[in-house]
C-alpha cells in the first residue's frame, strides 16, 4: 500500500498512551507483535518526544493541534488561580484548534481532555477527565443511547485505588476495558461509514496497567492484545485508503523512589507551612481530620458531592482549608512562601503581580526562579546522581506570561511528587513505574515510505504530518513541521510545499459547573494527583 503517488484524503489517529518505543522495537523485532511489526516495515517510524513534563494533559492536546501548552492553553490536571485555588482542565481550556476542528467529518473517541463533550462534525465520546457516564459524554446524544445499549457498564476509567492490592483483579479489570473500547470504536467506525476525513481513537489502557503492573512478561501479554487492535485498525485504514498514525503520548519506565520537590522548597527556605496554633493544627491535635469529618456526615446521609454541589466553590476551599488533610495547597503558607510546585511538577514563583499574597516583586523573579533552579538541581541521591530535570518555563512556554516559572520532573528512576513529605525521598507504594519522555510514532498509508525511519519526532509534529499527508492547511502558528522524512519521494505530499492557514483563538464564555470528586480519585489512584 505505501509508496502510491495518489495522497491519502483521511487519515487516522490511533493512540496507545504510554507506550515506550524501546518495548515496541524489541518485541516487533522478536516478532511477538506481528501487526506493528508490519506497519514498521511498509511504514516510516521512530521515537515521539513528548512534552516537559511528559504527561497525559498537556501531551495529547499538543498531538491534536500541534502547538506547546503555551499555545493551547492546558498545563496539567489542575488550573491554579491568583487565590491558590485550583480547578480541573477541561476542553473549555483548550485553545488551539483541534484536528477535529478543521478536518470534517470527524469521529473521536476516548481522548483525554475532550470533556465536557462538544458538537462537531461527525461523533465524539469524551475520555479522561470526565466525571462519570452519568453526564453527557457523547455526541449526538442519541451515540450514548447506543453505548448503554451495546456496551452494558461502559466505564471512563477504573478506580485505582480499589486494585492496589489485587494485581490480578486489576489485570482482568484492564483487559475488560481495553474491550469495551474496542467495542466503541467499532460502534464510532460503524456510524463513520465511508464519510469520514479523520478518525482519532486513543487507548488508554496501557499507560493505566503499567503504573501498578511493570513485569515483562504480564506486559507482553497486554502488548498482544494491543497488537490485534492495531491489526484491526489497518485493516480498517486500508479499506478506506487512509493514512494511520500510531502514536503515545510518552513512554514508560521503572520508578525506585518518590521526590517530593516541595520539601525541597521547604528544606531550602522557599516555601513554609501553616503554623501548628492555628484552627487546623488544633483540629489536627484534636484528631480531627477529612476523613473522619466526611466519615461522619455520610453516617447521616451528607455526601461530600452533596456539599460540592450544594455549595460555592471558594466557600468549599475555605472549609477544606481549616481541616487536616493531604493536599499540598492548603497547607502551604502562603504569606511566607516564596515559591510552590503544583499539580505534575509546575514550579511557580510567588510574585506580586500573580498572585494575591505574592511576595515576590516582579523585578526579582529572574534571580529567584535561578536560585531555586541551583536548589532543585543540586539535589542528589546517595550516589551523588541528580533527583530531577528542571526546565525554565518561559523557554519552554515562550508566549504566556502566565506559564508555570519552572517545570520539574524526576529523573531517571525517581518520580516527582507535590505533596508534602518530612523527607525528600519516599517510598513508590504501588507505582511501579511512570512517565518518560520517549514516545512512539509510527506512520503507514499510500504516500507514506516503506521501512523508513523517523528522527527528532515530536508530538507537536504529528497534526502538521497528517495534514499535509491529506492535502489540507497546515496552520499558521503551528509549532510542529511536517516529517517529509515519512513521505515516499515520489508521492505527492513529499513534493508539495506546505500550504499554511490561519486559525483563530478557540473562546468560549461558557463555565464547566461539575463535581470531579471522581476525576480526582482515580488521578490520585495513578499518582498523578496528591
């Protein structure tokens, strides 16, 4: 099929989150994945570096527009506001236009960060970061008719924490949800029929098993699966003569330690906590904490939903603020702190100008955020390795003064953590592994090049490709290019300079009032929230 000097007109998008390429060449290479193996072969493929830090929402947005975080404006899980109050990330946040905002019709399914559900052009089923298959998830309504009725118990995501003690119970879990997403991608496939321009199905899966599950042998296994699904999938793009992506959003990697980048903030005299006297610590002394203050409202039939929901947010934040508890926000004194790491290694100066008990004045950020930089980077483990990367955010996010100061991500085998610890080390608990930036990319379709490797991939790069490879725009202010290196020489898109449009600001006044209480739970399941 490759090499054809007639360009594809569709394309599509299947996404394994958290695949490493290191697994994928050595297990195609040993033939156990025969389906990749053979897109590698009759297609082009290579590593996909992600984002810094490389995680779930600030990765697939960037694969879907082809811009950094500073551009499509989604920076973690949460939204921290000049108040230290946080809010979760939606697709209100996202920016940038999407593939499926310039491409029609259009059918995506299960990608992270796409809720609260839009109307586009073709179907659309949300994926992480919805609250529960009680709210509208999918578009037309009537597709969520049609998945309560084929897919009995359909699930967003598992609740992690429930399996942290049960590996096998959480395998059969994850084996059992990687089908029911096949199952919606076959039932998205059957209403695309044969009008379609792009499809973009993400599988999560992965990414969710290798957290708690990091054994070769049990990996494989769910490898092969994966394997089917992609040979499925060909066989779909080759009836309807469309280029397939095959892409994660980061690669994987075995974690020994957790660093807990605020005590070193704290160590260093940066950031300070609450003082014992106040109304919380007394509470604390008393025995009086979250748990049991929410454990006894549910004995009289109050849920915290119910208080949620029933209340002001900031008055929930004010509440949540004067009870013992594990996040790391409510026990930071902010008066005194002069420096923060928040959600998945956002690392913020506390200057005037940002927030509303800043300390720091404008003029000596710079110093500042260098000096903390010397801080994090000087921290070592026994052996005198380096504990963290540590990336300067206005390089990284060049064009939003309102962008984190620094990002911080652990190195190697060590994992970061924003909580609040007595000791810069910790134990992993039931993480077994995590994130790492190497990614995979993996191309095949009728003008792409047969065996072909691609190098210095990274996922903004992979919506230029696509477009181009169909003919279509590429935008203007797109940060990605296009990877020739993945067209035969004698197809179309590899002779065709690329053709760029403007795009406009996606604005939407509309406000995302939900309870993401669930969201939340099964993020702190996966280690991505404290």
């Amino acid at each position: 099929m490759s090499g054809s000097t007639i360009p594809s007109e569709r394309a599509f998008v299947l996404g394994l989150d958290g695949v490493p390429w290191r697994l994928i060449e050595r297990w195609s290479d040993e033939g156990e994945l025969p389906n990749i193996a053979r897109v590698r072969e009759e297609g082009a493929s290579g590593t996909l570096d992600s984002t810094r830090p490389p995680t779930t929402p600030l990765a697939w947005p960037s694969i879907a527009t082809g811009v950094w975080p500073d551009k499509h404006g989604i920076y973690g899980f949460q939204n921290l506001s000049s108040e230290y109050s946080h809010e979760m990330y939606t697709s209100r946040d996202l920016a940038q236009p999407a593939l499926w905002d310039q491409l029609g019709p259009s059918h995506v399914g299960n990608v992270p960060m796409t809720y609260p559900v839009r109307e586009i052009d073709g179907t659309m089923v949300t994926g992480m970061m919805t609250p529960s298959t009680d709210r509208e998830f999918a578009h037309p309504p009537e597709l969520q008719d049609e998945i309560d009725a084929r897919i009995p118990n359909y699930e967003i995501s598992l609740d992690y924490p429930e399996y942290a003690d049960r590996p096998d119970e959480f395998e059969a879990a994850v084996d059992e949800m990687l089908a029911k997403r096949r199952e919606l991608m076959q039932i998205q496939m059957d209403r695309a029929g044969d009008d379609w321009q792009l499809f973009f199905f993400v599988y999560t899966a992965p990414d969710r098993f290798q957290h708690l599950v990091w054994d070769m042998d049990r990996l494989l296994a769910h490898y092969k699966k994966l394997d089917r699904i992609v040979g499925d999938v060909v066989d779909y793009t080759d009836d309807h003569d469309a280029d397939l992506y095959i892409v994660s959003d980061h690669g994987f990697g075995p974690i020994d330690e957790l660093v807990y980048v605020n005590r070193i903030l704290e160590r260093e005299g940066y950031l300070f906590q609450r003082e014992d006297e106040g109304t919380r610590g007394a509470l604390a002394s008393l025995g009086i904490s979250r748990d049991a203050i929410t454990g006894a409202l549910s004995r009289v039939g109050i849920t915290e939903e119910t208080l949620v929901q029933s209340l002001p947010r900031r008055l929930v934040d004010s509440v949540a603020e004067q009870i013992p508890g594990d996040h790391a926000l409510y026990d930071v004194d902010y008066d005194r702190t002069v420096a923060f790491v928040h959600d998945t290694g956002n690392c913020y100066i506390n200057d005037t100008d940002r927030f509303d008990s800043g300390l720091v004045a404008p003029s000596e950020v710079a110093q500042v955020k260098a000096d903390i930089r010397a801080a994090f980077e000087s921290a070592t483990d026994e052996s005198g390795d380096p504990l963290l990367e540590v990336h300067d955010g206005d390089e990284l996010f060049p064009t939003d003064d309102e962008s984190p100061d620094l990002v911080v991500s652990g190195r190697g085998v060590y994992e970061s953590r924003s909580g609040m610890s007595e000791s810069v080390l910790g134990d992993t608990g039931t993480y077994e592994a995590s994130h790492r930036s190497e990614g995979i990319v993996l191309c095949r379709g009728p003008s792409i090049a047969a065996g072909a490797t691609l190098r210095g991939a990274r996922v903004v790069d992979i919506a230029p490709t696509l477009l181009h490879g169909i003919g279509e725009p590429v935008p203007k202010n797109a940060d990605g290019r296009v990877l020739f290196d993945a067209f035969d020489n004698e197809a179309t898109p590899a002779k065709t300079k690329v053709e760029r449009t403007a795009t406009s600001r996606l604005e939407t006044d509309e406000e995302v009032d939900e309870e993401f209480g669930e969201v939340e739970d099964r993020l702190k399941g996966l280690g991505y929230m404290e």
